[in-house]
C-alpha cells in the first residue's frame, strides 16, 4: 500500500463521517426539530457529533490537499480548470470555502439567536443544514470522478 492509498483511504473514512453526519443531521434530527419546533434535538446532535465532525473536515482539508500534490495538481495549478483532476481539486475548494461561510453565517448569526430562545430562526437554520449538506454530497460526488480523470466542463 502506498502513501497515496492511506491518504485516499483516511480520506474516505473522514468523508463518511462528514457526509454521514450532515446526512443524519438532515434526515433524522431535524425533520423532529421542525416538527416539535424545538432548537434542542438539532443542539444534542451537535454536541455529539462535532468532537467527530470537525477533525474529520479537517482530515478531509489535509489529506485533500496531499492527494492534490499526488496527482500533479499543486496550489500553482489550483482555479486553471485545465485538467480533470485540477477542475475537481477547484471545485472541491470552492465548495469547502462555501461551507466555512455557512458555518460563520451560523455561528454568528442564527445560532445565538436560537440559544437564546428565538424559535423563529429554525427555518434559517434549517436552510444551513440542507445547504451544507447537499455541498457535502457534492464534494463526495466530485471526488468520485478522480478515479476516472476528474471533471471537465
């Protein structure tokens, strides 16, 4: 096995547990959480799952990064879309940047709201939720084609 196999296999466990999460997330917690109208089932997933959640994004970021240098795509070559492979490395970028920006917008602005009783966030942050995951699935899917050469328009 070679290093680029351990990356690409610590890769895909960091995804399943991103993915998996943000899914679950979705699809269980809070479909509840707008049912009951009730912030709480969304904040117990979150305790829960961010001490696994956050270093797997960061596992995902780093070895992201390494297997990008594996393939001959370096930073230089990142936002050229010339080849497959730097197209899906870019687009994987754009997609990660997207997802800190949900993050802040969360933090700051949503999520105090909804710690301080403001129900009428839920949808807002219902929103969040839906979009990052669909970004997460997104990148999954892009990175899939990198087996295959990557994406090109």
């Amino acid at each position: 096995m070679d290093k680029h196999h351990i990356l690409l296999i610590i890769h895909l466990i960091s995804a399943t547990v991103w993915v998996g999460g943000h899914l679950v997330l979705l699809l269980g917690f809070l479909p509840k959480a707008l049912k009951h109208k009730n912030f709480d089932f969304i904040s117990r997933f979150e305790k829960t799952y961010e001490p696994i959640g956050m270093p797997s994004l960061l596992l995902l970021v780093i070895t992201g990064i390494l297997m990008a240098y594996d393939l001959n795509a370096p930073l230089s070559s990142w936002f050229s879309f010339a080849s497959g492979v730097e197209t899906v490395v870019s687009l994987k970028i754009i997609g990660l940047l997207t997802t800190i920006c949900f993050a802040i917008s969360a933090q700051t602005r949503v999520l105090p709201k909804l710690a301080k009783g403001q129900i009428q966030k839920l949808p807002e942050m219902a929103i969040h939720i839906l979009c990052v995951t669909l970004i997460a699935v997104t990148l999954l899917i892009l990175g899939s084609t990198i087996r295959n050469g990557g994406f090109l328009f």
